[in-house]
C-alpha cells in the first residue's frame, strides 16, 4: 500500500462525500468500472495518470489536489453551498416551527 495513493483516494472521497454523490457515479462519468475504482480504492493503488485526469474532471478539481490535497479551487464548492441554501433556510424554519409547538 502506497501511503500517497491513499492520500489520494481520501481526497477523492472527501470530494465525492462534499458534493454529495457516490463512488458509482464518479466512475460512470470517468469511464472506469465500479469494481476497478472500489479496487484502486481498497489498495490504495494510484490509477494511471489519464484516469487521475478523468477521475479529477468529474469532481471539476485538479489532479493537483487529489494527488496532494492543496490547491484547490473552491468555486464548485461555493456553487453547491449556495445551491443549497434555500433548502437548509427552509428546514430549520421548519424546525424552529416545531420547536415553538413543543414550548
């Protein structure tokens, strides 16, 4: 096991889990099967530099920051966030509503 290949795959993860999708997806979308990023993943092995590309592109990061966890460009992030804010101004309305019924 490569300690820098797992650093990798836990900047991958931590990509998938912030924009809320899934291992599945992200291989669909980079052309590579389930069961070879579940592989690359669990042994922790470095996929080849095209894959690393497509694998970066998917999640819109640089190979930069899978590989060493700097340089990230935050811009998707933000957009996500903001994307969402409606919906979690709306839930804790929701609970701030709830918790005046209880009182």
């Amino acid at each position: 096991m490569d300690n820098n290949a797992h650093i990798f795959w836990e900047n991958v993860k931590k990509e998938i889990k912030l924009q809320n999708t899934t291992q599945e997806w992200v291989a669909k979308k980079a052309g590579i099967s389930f069961n070879t990023l579940q592989g690359w993943i669990s042994k922790a092995i470095y996929p080849r530099v095209n894959e690393a590309v497509h694998i970066a592109a998917v999640l819109d990061t640089s190979v930069e920051y899978l590989f060493r966890g700097t340089v990230k460009n935050n811009t998707k992030a933000i957009e996500i966030i903001y994307r969402h804010l409606p919906q979690m101004y709306d839930c804790l309305n929701s609970i701030q509503e709830a918790v005046k019924k209880i009182k």
